[in-house]
C-alpha cells in the first residue's frame, strides 16, 4: 500500500482512546423501571496516516421491564441498538474491561466481536445474596434477540435478522466460599450471510453464519480464570456467477485466560 516503515523496533504508541457517555433518561425512584443510555466513541491509530477519526462504539437504550428496588427479585431489561452481542466471556466485555487491546482471533475472525444493531433481552432469575459483603450473583442468568448481523455503523445488507442467545449458571455459594462466582455458560448465533464469487464481486445468494460456544469462570479474588471453546459453521460460494458451488467452512477455538490481582481496586 506504498507504506513504508524502516527497522522500527521501538516505539511510543496510543493502542485505543475512548471516551463514553452513560446515565439515567427516566429515573423511577418508586420501583427502579429505569431508562437509561449508552453512548461511546473510540479510536486507534493507523499505519501511514494520522486520520484517526472518532468512530461511534455504542449507542443503544436500556429499559428496566421489572423492578430494580429489591435486589432478591428476578430481573428483566431490554436494550435496543448498536451494542456488544451476549456470547461468551470476551466478546461481551467493553473494551476497559478486557485484559488485553487486541482481542482473541475467534472473536475477531468469527465476526463476534463487532457491534451489532437490534433488540436484546437480559434477564436474571433467583439472585443470590450477601449484603454483609455487598454480593449479589444471580443462579441463572439468559439473554436472546435478534439483530442485523451486518456489523456496526452500517445499514442490514439483506432480509434476515440474526438470533443470538446464551444462558449462565452460578453455583450457589456464599460470598467466603471458594465456589463463589463460578459459572458456566451457552451461547449460540444463527445468522444469514450474502455469498460472493469472484473476488466478492457477484452475489450468489445467502448461507449460514452460525456460531456455537460453551465457557467457564471463575473469580475469587486475587484470582482469576476463563475458558472459552467456541465453534464457527460459515457456508461459502465458490465458482462462477453462472455455475456457482455451495460448501461449509467449520472452524474452533480455545482460548484461556489466568489473572493474578496485585493490591486493592475499585475501592470508593
């Protein structure tokens, strides 16, 4: 692409910059029905250029559908517009949660990653609770909707919504007991992708871009650990415009991660 870099083998970087927006649109002090917002921007530099412009991360709507004030009861929330997909552990954190900048592969080249446009459920059902220890860990929590599938900032490119869904399971345990916060979950993403020949210059039709996941974590303070496998099933076209071959490419991933926390954090 005409860029040039010489024996670069140091150097002063800024991996990502963001800067995001939340809060309260309606505040329902009587039974928690809030509506609140979520507005983030991002950037990163690019090699041979400094056009770094600000791109637009989340923009979505949340709704409290049940009641927030009793922190024992079961609780229901819908979000609609562009946000994180509910698959996993990575995908579904914010970028100042990750460990790292980069994301792990299957996330990226499974095309999990990215934002997407549309409407999701998240629910929490039979919450355990330790108000001495300020804990609260629900036994199940799910969430399933349907979204675009064409990635964020972009209009859908055919008829099909994606449906994405995953429940998790907390092993009951009090806040001093070494089960706490272990939990293992399901995820699964069903979608439709436009099919291409010829360099992706002609449209042949629409296959399946599905992807299946099972995770397990555990966090007890000062440790950490994650385990994610994840399996990808993409149908693809191959041929000519007038001839063309359907076939399914399937792919998997393992990805662990191990966490060690040195001295106190998010103390008030």
């Amino acid at each position: 692409n005409g860029i040039a870099v010489n024996d670069r083998k140091t150097s002063f970087d800024l991996g990502a910059v963001l800067i995001g927006f939340t809060g309260n649109l309606y505040k329902d002090y009587a039974e928690g029905r809030n509506l609140d917002y979520t507005l983030r921007f991002g950037t990163s530099p690019q090699q041979g250029t400094n056009n770094s412009y600000l791109n637009l991360i989340d923009a979505n709507l949340t709704y409290q559908i049940l009641p927030t004030i009793d922190a024992e009861a079961p609780r229901l929330a819908v979000t609609f517009g562009q946000q994180l997909l509910p698959f996993g552990q990575e995908v579904q954190a914010t970028e100042d949660l990750k460990p790292t900048i980069n994301n792990a592969l299957f996330s990226s080249l499974l095309d999990l990653s990215r934002r997407q446009v549309g409407l999701i459920f998240r629910g929490e059902y039979a919450p355990m609770i330790d108000y001495g220890n300020n804990y609260r860990a629900p036994l199940l929590a799910y969430a399933f909707g349907l979204v675009n599938g064409n990635g964020p900032n972009k209009s859908d490119d055919n008829n099909q919504k994606d449906w994405v869904g995953r429940l998790v399971f907390t092993v009951p345990a009090d806040y001093q007991s070494l089960l706490r916060q272990l939990t293992f979950g399901a995820s699964f993403y069903k979608g439709k992708q436009n099919l291409f020949v010829n360099n992706n210059a002609n449209l042949v039709g629409m296959g399946k871009k599905d992807r299946y996941g099972f995770d397990v974590a555990y966090n007890h303070n000062p440790f950490g650990l994650t385990y994610e496998y994840t399996e990808g099933r993409d149908a693809y076209a191959a041929g000519t415009i007038a001839s063309p071959t359907m076939d399914e490419r399937k792919s998997r991933a393992h990805t662990a991660t191990l966490f060690y926390n040195i001295g106190e954090q998010f103390v008030k």
